[in-house]
C-alpha cells in the first residue's frame, strides 16, 4: 500500500507540473464552469416563466366569467412541465418533447412549445451543457494523461528499474490510476462545488432536498464512468507497443463511445422499432375517436346512452330523465375518448420504451450511451420522466372534464334551457400540481444502464489488471 501510494503522489506530482495538464484541465474546467452557469441562468429563467405563466393560466379560469360548463371546459387551461434542479446540468429531451400542454375537453393534445423548433442550424448541431463537458470532454482528457501510463515508462527506460524495484504491476496500476484521480479532482472537485451551489441557488429549501438523492445517484455514477475510461486507458496503455498506437486506439475508443456509438443506437432503435410520423399518429387516433360520439350530435353511440338510460329509469322520453341527457352524453364521450387516448399514447409510448431498450443493449458496447440515459434519468429530463407529467397532466384534464360534466348532469335544466355556472364552480377545479418522481424511481427504471457502467467499471479494472501483468519490460 505504502508503495501504490508513492506512486500515485510521484504521479500526481508530475501532472501538476506538466503544462499540457494544467492547460487542457482548464479548457475543460472553464468549458464545464460555463456550461453550469448558463445552465443556472437557463433555469432561472424558465422556471420563472413557467411559473408566471401557470399563475396567469389558472387567474384566467377563475375569471373567465359566468358561462355553460361545456364551454369552459373548451376554454381550458396550460399545464407546465416544472425543472427538476439538476436539469441545468443536463437538458435532455426537454428542448424536442416541449414545455407545456393544453388540457381541454374531447383532446389529449401533443406537448407545444419546444426550444428545439426555434433553435438555430448551429444551435442544433450541439449544445454545451454540463453534461457535454462530463461525458465527452473529462473522458478524453483523462485518454490523454493515461495513454503513456506504462507505455511512456518503458520508451524512457524507467519501467524495468520500477520492477526490480520490486514494485508489483498491481501496485503500479493502482498507484498511476490513484495518480490520475487525484489530478481530476483538481479540476473536478471545484466544478462540483459550483455545480452544488447553482443546483442551491436555482432551486428552493424542498427542491433541493429533493434533489439530493438524485445528485447521489447521478455523482457517484459519473464517477464509475470516469473510473471505466481510467482502467481502459491503463490496459491498453499497457498493452500497446507505443505511445502513439496507445494515443491511437484510445482516441479510436473515445471517438466510437461519444460520437460513434450514439448514432448507430439511434438508426438501430429507428428500424427495429419504427414510430409513426406524427400525421399517421393523428389520423388513426381521429379514426378511433370517431367510432364514438363527440356529445354534441346524437350518433349511434349516444342513442344507445339515451336508450340504455330510459330504461334504467323507468321513463319514456328524456325530459322525464332525473339526469341531463347532455352531461351524461359528454361525459360518455370523454369516457370514449379516454379510453382511445390510453391506447393510442401507449402504444407509442411502449414503442419509444422498445428503442430506448435497444439502447440498453447497444450501450454493452459503449458506456457513454449508458451513461447519457443515467444522466437525463437522474436530472429529470428523460422521456419516462415526461411521460410520468404527461400523465399527471392528462389526469387533471379528465378531473376538469368530469367536475363540468358532472355540474351538467346534476344541475342543468332537463329542459334544453341554457345553464350558466360561475366562479363556485371554476374554483372546485384546484390548481394544477405536479410532483416529480423520487429518485428511487428513477434507480429502478435506470437499472440496465447503471448495471451497465457499474460493470464497464470492474471490466475495466480487471483488465487493467491483467494488462499490467503481462506488460513487456521491452
């Protein structure tokens, strides 16, 4: 142990001291320093607005005035997705799955309001976030302190003087990886810190309570990720003849995990598990939808309600009804339409969970993918967790449905005559509230990627291992 140790501070000592270091750490530093500020910036702004924007949402539906339950409920309100604090390191899907919804009456409407549209060419080519610099820029730095681990001691000499030293290839292994953390940790440890207090300052008390876990969940994982490019470096530093083939297939490595290997999953997700374009999503849900009735025009649907309600009963016309025929019509129809929008949604939604598990599998083959997925799960910004509020959204929306309908049913003239309700019944309807998962929720679903990078991680210590005990002395 005294020995690894000693290697590791002689190590550490020398990167300090190496100006190639210092400069691409603080590239990498300042790159990810900024990217956390204007991730900080970002979500200040966008809570913020979404915030005014559902106060001003739910003030018009308290004074939208008196008016028929029906037509309030096609006034409808916006429900907006709320940031997860540690969104600022990681965007995820956020910018292509929009920012809020509107919950009206007969629809389940798609997402609106998607940065992504209004992004410019550059803009799409790539944004830096926090979660870039992480997953691409810290693993190539760290390809570019190991790639002459062992390989650079033996082309100098030193590496045969070490062994009969009678220091270990365990030990040396152990001690240069130690050498290389400790170095990261000079750059990373202060970025963490600045990243914990946007994380603070960009939320409230409970907010980052809640966070905490998922800061946890998310650390430690980027940790082992790091760890798993490390041990990598080592073997194949170890195992290549030169410095510049070592230099060679780790940035080979580094180029097929970040770059590569995302647009392979991708194309492999899209033909093994095609989605339908938007318009074939619309157009059968509209084929669907239409086998019922809207509440309006007595379909066939509806005449079998008003059949199978006159009968219940006991009456012979729907005047005679101790219900309104119409209210229980649309409600009916709501009912319908849930019934389709189930369907529909989840099938889709089953489709898209089908490609992200062949990502899954792909991601065996580069740890980045699994990495990207345990990121966006942990900052909340993954495809589950916007399903998870689409859901909570829908919910409201048939809440709203149900309280007008029911005010129709239970309290309109059975006569046809015109029914006005008022402010006590908009304020029945309470505001829209959502509550994200806890982490543990999103542990269980990212499970396969955290096993992923978790044994990318002891693969690769193994084989760093084993690399270094059949390293060649010449």
């Amino acid at each position: 142990m005294k020995m690894t140790l000693l290697i590791a501070r002689k190590e550490f000592t020398e990167m300090l001291r190496d100006g190639r270091f210092r400069g691409a750490g603080a590239i990498v530093f300042t790159l990810l320093a900024g990217a956390l500020l204007l991730g900080w910036q970002s979500h200040r702004e966008v809570s913020a607005q979404h915030r005014s924007a559902q106060e001003a949402t739910r003030a018009q539906w308290l004074q939208q005035g008196k008016k028929n339950p029906h037509s309030a409920a096609h006034y409808g309100v916006y429900a907006f997705k709320p940031q997860v604090p540690l969104s600022l390191v990681d965007h995820g899907t956020d910018p292509y799955t929009g920012v809020a919804v509107w919950l009206e009456a007969h629809k389940q409407n798609e997402f609106k309001y998607r940065p992504a549209q209004d992004a410019t060419a550059v803009q799409r080519l790539g944004e830096l976030t926090g979660a870039t610099v992480l997953q691409l820029l810290v693993p190539l730095l760290i390809v570019l302190l190991t790639f002459s681990a062992f390989s650079g001691e033996r082309e100098l000499g030193t590496l045969r003087q070490l062994f009969s030293l009678g220091v270990s290839p365990a030990e040396l292994a152990a001690g240069k990886a130690l050498g290389v953390a400790a170095a990261l940790g000079v750059w990373l440890v202060p970025a963490a810190i600045l990243g914990s207090v946007a994380i603070v300052a960009a939320s409230g008390g409970g907010e980052v309570m809640a966070a905490a876990p998922r800061a946890g969940w998310m650390g430690l994982s980027y940790l082992l990720y790091f760890g798993a490019f490390t041990g990598v470096s080592l073997a194949v530093s170890a195992w290549a003849p030169s410095s510049r083939v070592a230099l060679m297939v780790l940035l080979g490595f580094w180029m097929m995990n970040g770059l590569v290997a995302p647009r392979v999953a991708a194309d492999l997700a899209k033909s093994q598990s095609p989605s339908p374009s938007a318009f074939a999503f619309a157009q059968q849900m509209q084929l669907a939808l239409a086998k019922g009735s809207d509440g309006h025009d007595p379909g066939a649907r509806a005449k079998a309600l008003e059949t199978e309600l006159l009968k219940k009963y006991n009456v012979d016309r729907p005047e005679a009804l101790p219900v309104n025929l119409l209210g229980v019509r649309l409600q009916d129809s709501e009912n319908h339409g849930n019934e389709v929008f189930d369907e529909s949604y989840g099938a889709l939604w089953e489709n898209f969970a089908a490609q992200n598990r062949i990502h899954q599998r792909v991601a065996w083959m580069a740890p980045g993918l699994a990495m990207r997925s345990i990121s966006m799960g942990f900052a909340g910004t993954d495809f589950a967790q916007h399903t998870h509020f689409a859901k909570a959204a829908e919910e409201y929306r048939r809440m709203i449905q149900r309280t007008m309908n029911e005010e129709l049913t239970h309290r309109a003239p059975k006569t046809g005559a015109p029914h006005l309700a008022g402010p006590e019944l908009w304020n029945k309807v309470a505001p829209f509230a959502y509550t994200a998962p806890e982490a543990g929720w999103v542990a269980e679903r990212q499970a396969p990627a955290l096993g992923v990078v978790a044994g990318w991680f002891a693969g690769s210590i193994l084989l760093a291992g084993w690399a270094a005990r059949r390293i060649r002395v010449v």
